[in-house]
C-alpha cells in the first residue's frame, strides 16, 4: 500500500489461520493500522491481492463486501462509541443495521451487556463511563453479531495496567471459549 510517493506497506505476505489469535507489533508509523484496514476492505491495495476465506476483496462488489463485514468485528482505539446513544443502543445498533427482529436485538443486547460486565450501566452514555468500560463497549459492539474474525486495533492503547489486562482477558475468552479469530494491531511488544 502507497501513498503517494510513500510506501506504507511492501512485500507483506500473511496467512491468518481460522481460531489465531495474531498480534501485529512495531512502532508508530510502521503501517499496522494500514494493514488492517486493508485486510477489512477499508483501504483498497495498492497493488497485490487480499483473500478472506477464499474472496478476494479487490474482485467483490461493495454490497458483497458490506455482506462480509457482517462477519467481521472492528474494535477501534479511539471506541468510535456515538456520544447521544446509551450503552445499550450502541451496542444494539449493530444488529439493527443487519435487519434484526427488534426482540431479538433486545436478547442479544443483554445478553453481550452481561457478558462483558456492563449490563448494570446499559442505561449510561459513554461520557459517563471509564475508559475501560467505552471500551468494553465498543468490544460488546463488535461481538454481538458473532463475527467469525474480530480486529483490534490498539484496544488497550489507551488504558491502564488493570483495565488493559481486562481487555485482553476478555478477548482471550473470546478466542478461546468462542473459536472468534482475532487479529490485535498494538505497540507494546509486551503483550
């Protein structure tokens, strides 16, 4: 991937595995938020291919691509949390773009709130939340449609000791007792 004159990424040649849970390490400006967005069909190759269970994204058309999104979670470092909706409607949210029955989405939402720990704050709005909790939310987000790969890009980056060993003990959990690939992008080479 270029841009510009800038060669953002070269020669990058992955195989991610169905049930890994992969890190991808290296400083700020490396190109590890580059390569997830390409890998999730947010930025298009510069050149190369990109393969997602056997469809090349560069030859799908954008509505088969937004059918495969619907596969994929994206948990983001800034949580991208919409600031005039509860926690539960952020969460819901999700399965209401998909067509979801309005009970069903009720269940699901619950259920994915108990999960991650936040079923007593489902009534809150993000600005009245910690930073661990915004970003367990946008976790529960991410999850509740039951993607089969989950990107995580810099999910700890903006928390402390405790709250980051949550995250990752939640997403481990996630990988471990769910089977969800997990591809995690961050800079802290002691994760």
């Amino acid at each position: 991937k270029t841009f510009g004159p800038t060669a953002a990424l070269k020669d990058i040649d992955l195989r991610i595995r169905t049930g890994e849970f992969v890190f991808v390490t290296g400083p700020s400006g490396a190109g590890k938020t580059t390569l997830l967005r390409l890998i999730f069909g947010a930025e298009p190759p510069t050149e190369g291919q990109i393969v997602i269970n056997g469809i090349n994204l560069g030859r799908i058309s954008g509505t088969k691509l937004d059918l495969l999104r619907r596969k994929i979670g994206f948990v983001f470092q800034d949580f991208k949390l919409l600031s005039r909706r509860t926690v539960f409607q952020n969460v819901a949210l999700a399965l209401e773009v998909t067509g979801e029955k309005r009970s069903v989405v009720r269940k699901k939402t619950h259920r994915i709130l108990r999960a991650v720990g936040l079923a007593p704050k489902e009534e809150a709005y993000p600005i009245e939340l910690s930073g661990g909790e915004q970003q367990r939310v946008a976790i529960a987000r991410a999850i509740v449609t039951r993607p089969a790969v989950l990107f995580a890009d810099e999910p700890t980056g903006n928390l402390d000791t405790a709250r980051s060993r949550e995250i990752m003990d939640l997403l481990t959990g996630l990988n471990r007792d769910q089977g969800v690939t997990i591809v995690m992008v961050t800079h802290e080479q002691d994760m």
